[in-house]
C-alpha cells in the first residue's frame, strides 16, 4: 500500500498527509499484531455474513481493492471472469483447482 501512494494518493483530497504520517508510522514499526489482525477480520466476516452475500469489501483506493470471500467446504466459487489480477490468502482449509 505504502509502495503504491503515488497511485492513490491526492493531496487535494479528504485524506490529509497529517493523517497518514502516523498510520504510516505506526505500521512500519509496529506492524499489525496477528490479534488485531483476527480482530478485524471477525468484524469484516460478522458483516458479510449479515448481508447474506459471501464476499465483503473491506479496502478500495484507486489501484487496487481488497475483500473477505468465504465458501463452505466443497462449495462452489460463483464468480466469473474478471478483469482484475487477484491474490488470495487462505485462512482454512485449501484450494481445489478444477481443470
């Protein structure tokens, strides 16, 4: 994220510099505790399992966009084709690549 500003970032926009320094400090030299991690990932999944859907969005900048996607064991992924580069990190269980 931090790599990506120049792509993101808009000086003249809501999101000030005095706003980021600290985050950005804050995440360099303290990363993110696997607790707080965990945390906010119960909190993301609570709500989209509120929605009923099986994907939330919890991050979108202009480059890029991140989200909670969950599929029961054995499910099946609904989505299409898409023009989007993805990267998955698999919390439980495995994934299954049909051909």
């Amino acid at each position: 994220m931090i790599n990506w500003i120049y792509q993101w970032y808009k000086p003249e926009g809501e999101l000030q510099a005095q706003t980021l320094i600290p985050q950005f400090t804050d995440l360099i030299f303290g990363g993110i505790s696997r607790e707080d991690f965990f945390d906010s990932l119960s909190a993301i999944d609570q709500q989209r399992a509120e929605s009923g859907k099986q994907y939330r969005e919890f991050l979108r900048v202009p480059a890029m966009s991140a989200g909670l996607y969950v599929l029961p064991a054995g499910g099946t992924d609904s989505q299409r084709p898409h023009h989007e580069d993805e990267t998955y990190y698999v919390i439980r269980g495995g994934p299954i690549q049909s051909g």
